[in-house]
C-alpha cells in the first residue's frame, strides 16, 4: 500500500511540474509517465484519465496550503494575528511561483472545474479563485 501511495504522490508532483512547463494541454498522461519512468497505463490505473490526475494535484496543493495555514494559526495570540496570518499564508512567495501558480491556473481553465463537476471541482474556494486571478494579473 505504502508503494502505491508513493507512486500517486510522484506522479501527482511530475503533474505539478508539468503543467509549469508544458501548459494544460502539453500535460497528457504520456507526458506524465514519460516523466515518470512509468508505462501511461499506469498512470490511467492510479488516475483513471487526466481530469482525475488534475483532481489529485489541486487537493495536493489545496491540502498543503490548509497545512501550512494551520500551522500559522495555532502561532496567532489575536484576532488581527489570525487575520494576518490568513493574508500571510495566502500572498506568500511560494504560492506565486511559476510552478504554483500555472498548476492553480489550470484548474480554472479547460480542466477539472467544468469536467468533473461530481467531484466538487466547480466550486473552488474563493482564496484559491483569488491567488490564480492575482498570479495571471502579475504576468
């Protein structure tokens, strides 16, 4: 099982790579596995297609925002302590760099929001619908 879930990790992270240099469409599931070193069957296997690997990617990168907004709020002694942090966490420099930012950019174009609506992709939190309007501002 622990196998399993390191090959969904790597190929969740070669997918976040990808999408910062090869853009949405580049990033297929023979891009991935060539990455990889793996076969794109499984890839299809762990992911079923591209929106599902695009799904994992967008909680990988939610899940790890939530972390770090967690750790940052326990800190908080005030209210305006915990506002800060809040702002602190969602403008840091790491959610703005190039890898980042392209991977959240593709979750509000042609990927997982209008594909796969039963997952709950088409209702991104409004944060997260903030930092991909202010990273595509920036450029």
């Amino acid at each position: 099982m622990r196998a399993r879930r390191r090959g969904r990790v790597q190929l969740v992270e070669v997918t976040i790579d990808s999408l910062a240099e090869v853009g949405y469409v580049g990033t297929t599931l023979a891009e991935i596995a060539g990455r990889a070193g793996v076969s794109p069957g499984l890839v299809a296997h762990y992911f079923d297609d591209k929106d599902g690997l695009l799904e994992a990617a967008f909680r990988t990168l939610a899940r790890t925002l939530a972390a770090r907004m967690r750790a940052r709020l326990a800190l908080a002694r005030t209210p305006r302590g915990r506002v800060q942090a809040v702002i602190d966490i969602n403008l840091a420099p790491e959610e703005f760099d190039k890898r980042t930012g392209t991977a959240w950019l593709a979750f509000l174009g042609p990927g997982i929001a209008r594909a796969r609506p039963e997952a709950g992709a088409d209702r991104l939190p409004a944060p997260h619908v903030c930092r991909i309007c202010a990273t595509t501002c920036a450029d």
